[in-house]
C-alpha cells in the first residue's frame, strides 16, 4: 500500500475555475471530498444534464444528504488523473 504525501496548497473550491486547472496527482488531492454535481461535470469535462442522468444510473459515485447529490471524489480519482497513469505504464 503506499503513502500518501501531505496535500500541498489549500483545497480548491467551487470558485476556483476547475476547467482550467490541469488534473494531477496533487491537484486532485486539493478537491473537496464531496463535489457538487455541476462541478463535477465541469471538472469531468461533460454537461450538467449528462452528470446527473450518470448520478441517477449509478455511474458516478455519488453521496446524498437529504435532497442534495454530491459525487465522491476519492471514487473519480481514476477518472481524472488517468492520462497521468496510461503515460506511466
């Protein structure tokens, strides 16, 4: 198993523009535990409509508090730093 190095920086937030900031091993460290559905998208690079139908089929890893979804960011991590792991292999 190994270890995980201390997040560097602080954690991004939904104000930050995430389309913009390139998804490494250390950006996805500084994501909130729980993102909203359009910020996931944002971040997945798909529209809102398409996160939500993949929410409501059980294809994103998703938490729910009451009426609010949130996806599970520890769950999408292979989704989002994939090109970095396919250019290690």
């Amino acid at each position: 198993m190994t270890r995980h190095e201390p997040v560097r920086g602080p954690l991004l937030t939904p104000a930050d523009d995430w389309k913009s900031v390139p998804m490494d091993r250390t950006t996805v460290d500084r994501l909130p535990a729980l993102l909203p559905i359009p910020a996931a998208a944002k971040i997945l690079g798909i529209s809102r409509a398409s996160a939500y139908r993949y929410a409501a089929n059980d294809e994103l890893p998703v938490q729910r508090f009451g009426s609010r979804v949130y996806v599970v960011t520890v769950k999408i991590r292979y989704l989002l730093v994939s090109d970095e792991l396919d250019a290690a292999a």
